[in-house]
C-alpha cells in the first residue's frame, strides 16, 4: 500500500481519537454541572464520576489532574456567560438604561440558573474568574468609548467606569446570591439604577444630560 495511502488512515485515525477524546471531556465536564446541582459547591471527585457513571480513574485519564477538570468547567461558564452577555451589550442602537437593564438580567439571570457552579468556581478558580471578569470589563470599556465619542466626549474615563461596575455587580451578585433577600427582579432593578446613575454623573461632568430611555 502507498505510503501516502497509509499516511492518510493514520491521520485519520488521529482524528476521530481527538474528536472522542474531545467528546469525553465534555461529557466529563456535564457531569460536574450535574454533580454541581445535585450535591452543592462542594462535590467531591466521587460525586463527579458516580454522576457520570464511570470509575474516578477514567476521568483521570482524560484530565491532568482536578484542576485540569475544574479549568475546563471555568471555561464552558465563561462561555455560556459570553454568548448570553454579548448580544444585550448595543448602546450604538439602545438607550443606555435598557442595555445596562438587558445586560445584567443575562448576568443575573445565569448566575441564578447556575448558582452552586459560580459558587464553586469563586471557591476553586477565583483566578479564572478575575480573567473573565477583565475580559467583560474590557468589552464594556471599548463599548463606552465608542459611546462616548459619539457624543464628542472625553472617553478616558471609559476604563475606570468600566471595572468599577464589572466590580460592583460582581460582588453585589455574590451577595444576592448568598442572602437572597431581595428577589431577582428587585436585584437586578436596583444595579441598573445604581450603574445608570453613574453613567449619568459621568455624563453629567462632561456637560451631557441623557434621557435613560431614550437614544
């Protein structure tokens, strides 16, 4: 048989082991969601894989070690956070109030679907989620400083603005989160009173009064 020929079926079978390989992980990482909600932030390995239904050794095999799989579970949040932020964050086409409202119902309401993950995560990959939360702030300060100069206004004070309020929600979330004494409509109410009032005052210093419902 050409070599060629035998290059090819060896690449191929590189391939679909990558891809079951791949495929395995992500089923690992469903099951810790599911471990997650059943037993709380503190699930253990064993919980992990009895939720699986595999022996501990198994995930091993496709994990380096616990961090590898706490890593990866970090990662699929952030990305179910992302493609449920990012299409609410528009003040090129909405008023400011309702993308400021819009946004965080999605932060809120994620974190309210998912509460023991965030709670594990901030137990587990407090770094991880720092990442994510400069990342967002950084999305955040690229869409203020577009905003602003569409105004004609001064846009260096889009970055402080915008770690102030990742930083805000973030622990004010945690709070709700651990208290829930105010219910989530109530919650989510109120941060974007208090984050449209401080765009307001930023606007404001800079001789700019907006309507919050109005472009």
């Amino acid at each position: 048989m050409p070599a060629g020929v035998n290059r090819q079926k060896s690449d191929a079978r590189t391939e679909r082991w990558r891809e079951h390989k791949l495929a395995l992980r992500k089923e690992f990482v469903d099951a810790t969601f599911r471990a997650l909600a059943e037993h709380g932030p503190d699930a253990s390995m064993d919980d992990i894989a009895a939720v699986a239904g595999v022996a501990k050794p198994k995930i091993y095999r496709h994990f380096a070690d616990k961090a590898d799989l706490y890593g990866a579970v970090s990662e699929r949040m952030g990305e179910i956070l992302w493609q449920r932020l990012l299409p609410t964050l528009n003040l090129r086409d909405d008023p400011p109030r309702v993308t400021i409202e819009r946004g965080l119902e999605a932060y809120v309401s994620t974190v309210d679907e998912y509460p023991n993950v965030f709670r594990f995560l901030m137990r587990s990959q407090y770094i991880e989620l720092m990442e994510n939360g400069k990342e967002i702030a950084g999305v955040i300060a690229s869409m203020l400083k577009e905003y602003l100069r569409s105004l004609d206004l001064d846009d260096e004070v889009a970055e402080p603005s915008a770690y102030a309020v990742v930083g805000a929600v973030g622990a004010s979330t945690e709070w709700w989160m651990r208290t829930r004494t105010v219910s989530r409509e109530a919650f989510v109410a109120h941060l974007a009173t208090m984050i449209w009032g401080s765009l307001d005052a930023t606007l404001r210093a800079q001789g700019v009064a907006l309507t919050p419902y109005e472009l």
